[in-house]
C-alpha cells in the first residue's frame, strides 16, 4: 500500500473518526505508547480561532435564527456539516422519516453536543431479561461503573445525588458541584415532587470547578454564553480542547482531517490492513496500514464502512447478518406552559451553566415492571425556562403600548418541559446500502428505513399526561397543539442519538461485536461508538460511549503489548 | 480576553437548550376564520406574488467571527415606509424603550423576507402580499396609501388585524400581521434597547459558583409557593 500524503511513518493503529469514541480512543492509546493515526472526515477545526462566544445573536443574519445552512442557528459549533452534507446524501425506504446529523469537523459531534450525562443503570443493561424485548448486553452495570467513574473525572461532569432505582449515584471524587437552580427550575420541582414525580440535580459535562492540565488546561464555568458555540475556556467538554491535544501532546498522535475512509482493507489470516480513504479536497485515494483498525465514526458512518467492506452485497464482520440492523434513536417531544405566578417576577441573572440544571429522571419503573403502563421502557424529562423573548404563544393578539406591556409580563413566565424516551429495537428499523446512489466520492451510500412502535408513541403519550399534570399543578396555561402523540414526536434521527447498528453481544450469531468492541469476524477491527450498543436507554449516550472507548481502548492496548495482534 | 454582551436565541425556545430541535421561530397557531367581520368591506387577497431573485445564502460554513448578511434586501422605498411605520405602531415608543420602527427593526425585517431560506420564503409570501392587501383597502377606505392615512384610520386597520378570531375574509390579514408583528418582537427584544426594556440580566460572565436567585427572587418564589399550596423545598439552594 501507498503511504499517504501527510499520513507517513509506521502507525500501529487507525481511528476513524475524532468525536467522544476517537478522542477517547486516541488519548488512551497514545498514553500507553502506541502510534495512533486518526483519520476524520471533516475539516480542521479550532475552536481557540473560529468559535465567537460572546457576539449578540443581533450580530448574526437573522438575529442568529436556524437555517438549513446552520440548522441550530448561526453561531452554533458546527460547521461544514449537518442535516444535509453537499454531494454525501443518503436515501430513505418509502414511508420512512429519518435525519442524520453529521458534522464533518474535527471533533465531531463534541463540539457541539447536548452535555446531559446521566450514567445508564443496571436494567439498561439488562432490558431483554426485565420484558422480554430488545436484547441484553454482555455486560452489566458493575462492568462499567468503574469506567464511568473515570470519565467522569476525565471529562469534568458537575452533578448532585440520584437516590432513586436504576439512577446510580456516583461514588465519591466523581462529581464537581452542581450550581444552583433557578426560580422556574425550583417551581417545578416543588409541583412535580407533591405529585410524586421526583426533581434531582442534572449530571452534566459542565466544569463548576477548574481543571489543570500541562497540555489542556480547562477553566470552570463563567455563566455566560451559549455552550453550542463551542467554548474557548474549555467548560464544556469536547474533544478539541482536551482529549485531542493531550493525545497530541505525546507525539504518538497524528491527525489527517478531510480523509473520507470508504472502507476497511483486509490483509492476511482474515485480519484488517488497513483503511482505504478519500482525501475530499483532492478526490484522491489513498491507503494507509496499521496492525489494528478503530472504528468510531459514529452509528450510521461506522456501518456504513462496514457495509461497504469485505464482501460485496454483505459487508465485513457480518456473518451475524445484524450489521445496520436494531437501529434506534431517543424519543423526543416538548411542552410548555404560562405560568401566570411568573409573570413580571424579579429579575436576576439565570445565565447559569447553559443548560438545565436540574431534571427529571425516570421513576415509574415499579409500576413498568407491575405491567401497569402501556409502554416498556422508561423516559426523562430536561427543564427548561428563562428570561428572554417570550414565546409567540405566551403573547396575546395585541398591538401598542398593550404588546410592550405584554412582552415585560410574559418574558420568564414559560416553563418547558422535553421528553427524551427509550426506543425499543424494532424490525422495521435499520440502515443498509442503497444499490442505485453512492455519493460524490463513488462511495455507496447508506439508506434507512425507521418506524416508531406503540411503545414509543405510548410513552409519549404518558409523557405529555405527566408534563401537563404538573403544569397545572402551577395553574398554568398550556401552549401544547392538541394532537396525536405520533404527531408531536420527533423523527427518527432527529434527538442524534442513533445507536445499535454493530451490537455488542455474548453470542456471534446474534451479535457484531463482544463486549469490548471487538468484530467477532476480524480480530483487529474495533467499534468504539454508539453503533455497538445493545440498546439504547433514555439516557443521553456520550458518558457511556466514552466509558465503553476507554474500557476497549485498555483492552486493544493489552492486546497490543502482548503481541497478540503481531 | 474582553468580554462583550451577548443574547442568545434560546430564549425563544424557551425550551431547554439542550433541546436539539430547530430553532427557527415557529408559527403561530392559525386563527380560527369564524369570528365577526370588521367595521369595513373587506377587499381580496393578492393573488400571487412574483418570486424574489435568487440570493446567495450563507452557506454551511460562514466565518462565525464576522458575520455580515450576503443576500440583497428587496422591500421597495414605500414597503420599507410601511414596515416602519407599522413597526412604531406595532411596538411603540414609551417610557421604557423607542419604537420597533424608529428603532432601525424594519431593516431586519426585509434581512429575513429577502433571506433565500424556505421559512423566509415563506414569510415572504405573507408580508409582501400583507402589504400589497394593507395599502388597497387602505385605498377603498381612503383614498390613499396606508401610510397616508390619519393615526385613527391606521388604528382602526390595525385592530382589524389584530383579532383572536377573525372572519373568513380577514383569515390571511390576520395571519400576516401575526407573523409581521412576532417578527418585530424578535427583532426588536434582541437588541439591547430590547433587552433592556425587559429588564433582562445576563450575558455577564461571573467567575466562581453560580450566584442562583436573588433574595428577592427567592421571596417571591417563596409567595408563589404559599399561592399555590405547595410546600417549602428543603432549602432555597436544594433541587
């Protein structure tokens, strides 16, 4: 094979991609003495010279709103990429809705990421044997509970005590403080918890406390400016402030942006050689070799890869035949309330950390179990409501010094409350080649096919029951659309927390991968992302894909210094 | 470092920030055509608007430390009048704050109905027929465009147009001036002469922990509790 242009000298391993998985995976390896070479399909990236943290959203086109060019406003992180990326598209079966995000930056989805962390628990990991559907996966909670205790130290996560079922709490050392909440947050938590919902400080992957470092020194919180444009202090976790530059740091990394991989070549005795990639300024080819292959592409590219590789018309490390199958994403749904009891409240600073800082966990799992609810898996809600511009729906139809007046009485006085659910692996759901379109690269591109269940269009329901009840509990003036469940649900795609497509598994005939990422198939191929997850709970996935990253990154660093993949 | 103010447009989400869902404006919710005529015969709604020229847009990957607006701005001399003028109606100026046409809001306005995005298009549509519709029944009551007609005459137009449940006839009216007047809300609360009407505190970075509520924002939750007979949370500081 040809060595590439700026991918020269000996590597020992190639990782694909350089979100949570490869900046995890990059970091680890690098640190036990092993030559990375990451390869990411976006561009180069600085958050130090690109992001502008502190501009009015009035600097921006459009005071900053949304746009099919940057779909989460102007200043958002991500750059060069999202729902559509210019000539990569991807197709979809009739009748199926589904988006894919996809930054195309270095750093991926990092930079620009929902910062909620919650730890999965023990009937996360174990779903099929609590009701019969989905799948368990190979390991259980205690497997990963030491690893989660270290990312949360690694990364910076702020939070408080759990106490609750299947909520694990941290050990001690994991947390920094969590801040304050705030009037709205406290509102709800005094409405929810009389009706026994429970309100419990957010784990978040916010600094609240500084973070020194030789190479990648992390500043704590200031308050102030959204953490979706990325954070030049370092605050906020991603992998361009931190993982990447200390993997750096060790000499042992290099890192080759715009590099499309299109597929995985193999070499000798059924092992990976190495990766075939598509430099997408030049359109040139290029391949590259390294005694082991890390996949984390993340869920959809990561299949995709596979699906491409090896066999025609079956990909490699398939013979399960589940490669792009038990594809799922989060529910999610939103609703909000005027509370008349906030209007014209006391002003005060309520910035904060960016996000919630408070939640609502999951909490009807005993009458789950009873068979009482007509769903099977569980849901959280995230808290929101500031001061600001008021909704449009929070405003009357009024005109004059009656709008001023209106605009002073409503702005704080509207609480929200976003469901994000567990899906259940469903037939109906997956990802797999499109035989007639490849992208402009000649890759094949992927097509997917996506179907909510009752369970899901249930739980959405159950949901809105719950949101709305504590609502009015408040007195509050609902400004929810009175419609469906299914059609106050989000896509498919559209929470970007698509997991599943390589699933971990204790058995190869009905899995991808073994529970350290390893393809059962090829024994130097290692998935580190969200496409190896057995199922995909309610919990937001980034603190286990890192804390599964690092578990399989010490395992593929063993496997390495012990010569077993000489 | 220097710190400059900021806004953010997650207030409009009102919504959690972690919410990933769009955040364009959404529209508002459509008015029931069933309510009572206006005082006045109500004439047609413009039958189509010709397409706007096509525009550059930003593109995925804009320089995010200097933002500037690629697209030209379409209103003409007397539509731009217009949107100013309704801007100062729609919002006036008082005690707190100038008005939203005063202002320069108009300005944005035409940025986002000249924008070649489909929400923008879309918008397009509504306001440049809005005001197409506005001056000829301005003119049928009139005799004049309406910007040339008395404070009274504009008022009573604006009433008619500002109704939570209009007639058959008034269904496209009201929904234009909906989306005309949510978009001068949004214009002008995101500047600071906006903000400051709101008496919004923030954008100030603030070293160390999070201060949280005020005492005085705490003794109102505290009210709000005893209103609503909810009991006290263990501590003002404890979720």
């Amino acid at each position: 094979m040809a060595a590439a242009k700026g991918a020269d000298g000996p590597v020992d391993v190639i990782i694909v991609g350089s979100g949570a998985a490869g900046g995890m995976a990059a970091h680890v390896l690098t640190k036990a003495g092993v030559r990375c070479l990451i390869l990411e399909a976006g561009r180069d990236y600085d958050p130090q010279a690109e992001v502008n943290m502190f501009a009015p959203e009035s600097d921006a086109p459009l005071r900053g709103t949304g746009t099919p060019d940057k779909p989460f406003g102007y200043f958002d992180a991500t750059v060069d990429g999202g729902w559509q990326v210019e000539g990569e598209p991807y197709t979809m079966t009739e009748g199926s809705d589904f988006r894919w995000y996809r930054p195309r930056m270095l750093g991926g989805r990092t930079n620009h990421w929902g910062r909620h962390v919650p730890r999965f628990g023990a009937y996360d990991f174990k779903p099929f044997s609590r009701d019969g559907l989905g799948a368990d996966w190979p390991i259980g909670y205690d497997d990963v509970a030491p690893f989660y205790d270290r990312v949360e130290r690694m990364i910076g996560v702020n939070g408080g005590k759990l106490g609750l079922e299947n909520h694990p709490d941290s050990p001690p050392g994991c947390l920094m403080p969590p801040p304050k909440p705030r009037v709205p947050e406290m509102l709800i938590t005094a409405a929810a918890e009389s009706l026994g919902i429970p309100v419990r400080a957010a784990h978040t992957a916010v600094l609240t406390r500084d973070m020194p470092d030789k190479v990648a020194p992390r500043s704590a919180c200031f308050n102030a400016t959204p953490c979706t444009r990325g954070c030049t202090i370092g605050a906020m976790f991603q992998t361009t402030t931190s993982l990447l530059p200390m993997a750096k740091a060790t000499g042992r990394l290099r890192v080759v942006t715009d590099a499309m991989v299109s597929r995985v070549v193999m070499g000798a005795r059924g092992r990976a050689a190495g990766v075939e990639y598509v430099d997408r300024k030049t359109g040139q080819r290029h391949q590259v070799k390294a005694r082991a292959v890390v996949l984390a592409a993340g869920t959809g590219e990561t299949a995709r890869l596979l699906l491409n590789s090896g066999e025609a018309g079956r990909g490699l490390a398939n013979s399960s035949g589940e490669l792009g199958r038990n594809l799922t994403d989060s529910t999610g749904a939103s609703f909000r309330a005027f509370i008349p009891g906030l209007a014209g409240r006391p002003r005060y600073n309520e910035d904060g950390i960016g996000g919630q800082h408070i939640y609502i966990p999951f909490w009807q799992y005993e009458q789950q179990k009873r068979g009482e609810l007509d769903f099977a898996r569980g849901y959280h809600f995230e808290i929101g409501g500031r001061f600001g511009v008021p909704a449009e729906a929070a405003l009357p139809r009024v005109w004059g010094k009656d709008l001023k007046q209106a605009v002073r009485n409503a702005s704080g006085a509207t609480i929200g409350l976003t469901l994000r659910g567990e899906m259940i692996p469903n037939k109906d759901t997956f990802c797999e080649i499109d035989p007639n379109v490849k992208d402009k690269f000649g890759i094949p591109v992927l097509r997917f096919a996506f179907r909510w269940s009752k369970h899901e269009i249930n739980q959405v329901a159950h949901g809105r029951r719950a949101a709305h009840s504590v609502f009015k509990r408040l007195n509050g003036t609902i400004l929810d659309p009175d419609l469906p469940p299914e059609q106050i649900m989000t896509a498919g795609g559209e929470i970007i927390h698509e997991l599943g497509t390589a699933r971990m598994g204790a058995d190869p005939k009905s899995s991808v991968v073994d529970s350290y990422g390893q393809t059962w198939d090829v024994d130097n191929v290692v998935l580190m992302d969200g496409a190896t997850f057995a199922s995909g709970p309610h919990k937001n996935p980034t603190l286990t894909i890192l804390a599964l990253a690092l578990r399989a990154s010490e395992r593929l660093a063993t496997r390495l210094s012990s010569g077993a993949l000489a | 470092m220097t710190f400059t103010r900021r806004t953010t447009l997650q207030w409009l989400a009102t919504a959690t920030a972690l919410s990933l869902a769009n955040r364009g404006v959404a529209a508002a919710a459509a008015p029931q055509a069933t309510g009572a005529p206006p005082p006045f015969k109500v004439v047609g709604w413009p039958a189509s608007i010709a397409p706007m020229p096509a525009a550059p847009g930003y593109g995925r990957d804009p320089d995010l430390t200097a933002p500037k607006v690629p697209w030209p701005l379409t209103l003409t001399k007397a539509q731009r009048a217009t949107v100013d003028m309704l801007g100062d109606m729609i919002l006036p100026a008082d005690a707190a704050s100038p008005g939203a046409g005063t202002l320069g809001v108009g300005a944005f306005i035409d940025e986002w109905i000249s924008a070649p995005y489909p929400q923008q298009q879309d918008d397009r549509g509504k306001i440049i027929a809005g005001l197409t519709w506005l001056d000829a029944q301005s003119r049928v009551l009139h005799g004049g465009a309406f910007t040339a007609a008395t404070a009274a005459q504009r008022a009573t137009l604006l009433d008619a147009l500002t109704v939570e449940t209009p007639s058959a006839a008034m269904a496209q009216p009201v929904a234009f001036m909906d989306r005309l007047r949510n978009l001068f809300v949004l214009g002008f609360y995101s500047l600071p002469e906006g903000k400051a009407d709101m008496g919004y505190i923030g954008d100030q970075p603030t070293e160390g922990p999070y201060p949280g509520p005020t005492p005085e924002a705490q003794a109102h939750f505290a009210a709000l509790l005893t209103t609503l007979k909810l009991p006290p949370l263990p501590s003002p500081s404890q979720a």
